[in-house]
C-alpha cells in the first residue's frame, strides 16, 4: 500500500504550508494523478483520512483529479492515449513509444480557514 508513504509526504508538504499561511484548518486538498503511478483511489482516501487525524488537515475534502497516461511514438510521432497496460502505437504498431502523461503527483492547490481578523 504505497498509498499511505505517498499520503504522508503531501502532508509533509501541505501541513507545514498552511501553518505559515496562517490556517487554523485545512479544509481541501486538490492534487493529480497519474494512472501510471498506480494509485488506487479508495485507497488513498483512506490513507489521507487516516493520516488526517488529529492534524490541521483533519476532516478535510481530498479531491483526485485522475490523468490518463498519453505517449509519443519514438517512430512515427504520433500521440494517443491508453490504458496502462497497451501503449503501442495505434498509428504504427511500434512498441517505441514515450509517456508525455500519465505518471504525475502534485499537489494542485489546498483550501484553508483563516482565523477572522478583527
């Protein structure tokens, strides 16, 4: 469950963003993913609620944005779309191909609540 070591380095980095933003909560964690890191959804909210508690990030809303995986063909150039398992060329056949995306992690953005100001 490679989930939770991926989980717990976002919060590593969102946490400590927000206590210097001033946040007396996290409230959203938007982030990116590639199908080719093989991130199975449920489980990786459930690492997130899991390693939530008791943070500033506790309760918060995770939203996946899930990136289909496209490639180049190294022979004939032509770009496509494909499921993780078949990337060979439908132009050409060739199995040279490159993956332009599909293997990202980025955290895209991450709501918070700021104390009022009076």
């Amino acid at each position: 469950m490679h989930e939770m070591g991926l989980v717990a380095g976002i919060l590593e980095s969102v946490i400590p963003a927000a206590k210097d933003a001033g946040a007396e909560r996290i409230t959203k964690v938007s982030l990116s993913v590639g199908e080719m890191t093989e991130v199975i959804e449920d489980v990786m909210v459930f690492a997130f609620e899991a390693l939530t508690e008791g943070t500033l990030a506790e309760g918060a809303e995770l939203d996946l944005h899930i990136i289909k995986p496209h490639s180049i063909c190294l022979e004939c150039g032509a770009e496509f779309d494909h499921d993780r398992l078949h990337v060979k060329c439908p132009n050409c056949d060739s199995a040279f191909t490159e993956l332009i995306r599909g293997k990202e992690l980025q955290v895209d953005s991450i709501e918070v609540d700021l104390p009022d100001e009076e």
